[in-house]
C-alpha cells in the first residue's frame, strides 16, 4: 500500500516535471512567490491563474490544487507578507501603557512596515488592488487566524478590565481595527486631520473605547 506521503511526492513529480518541491510546503512558496512576480509585473488584477502558472514553470491545474481560486492566492500572498509585520507590530502589547495607547503604537508600527514591504505595497496598490486584496483577506480563515491571534488577546483583556467597550462583539470589533488599518494602508491619513496617527485617535479609538461611568443613582 502506497503512503499518503510518497503518493503526495508522486503527484508532485508529476506536475512539476524535473524540478521538484521536496513538500506541499515549498510547493505553495514556489507558486506565491510566481504570483509575487506577477503583480509586480501586471498588477494585482490583471494576474490570471495562467500567469502564476507559466512563471512557476507548471500547468495551471498544478496551481489549482494548491489554492482553489485567485483569491485563494491573494489572500495566502498577503498572510505570508503580513505576518512578519504583524509579528513586529505585536510588542507594542507587551508594556505597561493603557490598551488605546498600545493599540495606537501597534498599528503605526503596522502601517509603517506594511508600506516598507515591497509585496504589500503591490497588494494594497490604492485602486482596484487593494479591494482585491481587502475582500480576499477577510474572506480568508488564515486572516482571520492570525489577526486574531495578535489582537484578540490584548483586545478581550482590554474589555475585561473596562477599558474598551463591552456593549459590541470583540469579532466585530476587531473587524473594525483591521478596515480602518487596510484604509489607512491604502490612504494614509490626511495632514489637516493629524496624520495617521490622529485618525486613529479621533475615530479609531474614540468608536472603541468604553463610555466614562454614568452618575451614580441616588434614588
């Protein structure tokens, strides 16, 4: 009986002729990086599965059975490229600065390496390559994966302890976070509203932060 491990190499030696990938893994980092290619030369939307599949050196059913659509694609192109930026912008949670200010720092500190990465700068290019890559992120599992993993614990503490408001979902919250970082990536704030870092502070944090205490009833 064959394994399903020299059955997989089998299927590999099939689709990648003499130049084979020793794993699913190195498969899939072979076909991101032609996709990387392509945007750099067409463009975000004008990349086709054909493209990736030409400039990876395989049949375009190869690409499909790694990555089942083009979004599929974009979206794994954009988590690869995200995560070392996220993974930088993660110590700013590790202070002892309130929440707001942590979450200020760390999304400055995420822009900022978003904008110095070649690979977001083609994702996130403004126009018809950023919503691409917007709606393919937030439709991905991954995303929401590793997103979560970098906010979600710092975010659900911060509730706990009253700093951010309770009255909304933290999923929903979070989804928030992550549009206004994508428009922000895409459009950095203008002068005359504080930069950035003001639109943050002025929108972002102000629809997040918990309400002060009302007066205390007397009745």
């Amino acid at each position: 009986m064959v394994s399903a491990e020299r059955q997989d190499a089998g299927e590999r030696n099939t689709h990648w002729g003499t130049n084979v990938p020793t794993s699913d893994d190195e498969a899939r980092e072979r076909l991101l990086d032609a996709a990387d290619a392509c945007y750099a030369e067409r463009g975000v939307a004008r990349t086709r599965i054909d493209h990736i599949a030409q400039v990876a050196g395989v049949h375009r059913t190869t690409v499909y059975s790694y990555f089942p659509s083009k979004s599929a694609i974009i979206s794994a192109s954009f988590v690869r490229s995200a995560r070392s930026v996220l993974t930088a912008a993660k110590a700013n949670f590790h202070t002892d600065e309130p929440f707001t200010e942590q979450l200020i720092k760390a999304t400055l500190h995420g822009l900022q390496g978003t904008r110095n990465s070649p690979a977001m700068a083609l994702l996130l290019r403004p126009g018809e390559s950023a919503g691409l890559t917007m709606h393919a992120a937030m439709a991905s599992e991954e995303w929401h994966a590793l997103a979560g993993e970098t906010l979600g614990p710092p975010l659900a503490q911060a509730v706990a302890d009253g700093h951010v408001r309770a009255d909304v979902p933290i999923e929903a919250i979070l989804r928030w976070i992550w549009r206004v970082s994508f428009s922000l990536a895409t459009e950095p704030g203008a002068p005359h509203d504080g930069g950035d870092e003001g639109v943050l502070r002025n929108f972002l944090i102000a629809s997040v932060i918990a309400p002060p205490p009302g007066p205390p009833n007397r009745n």
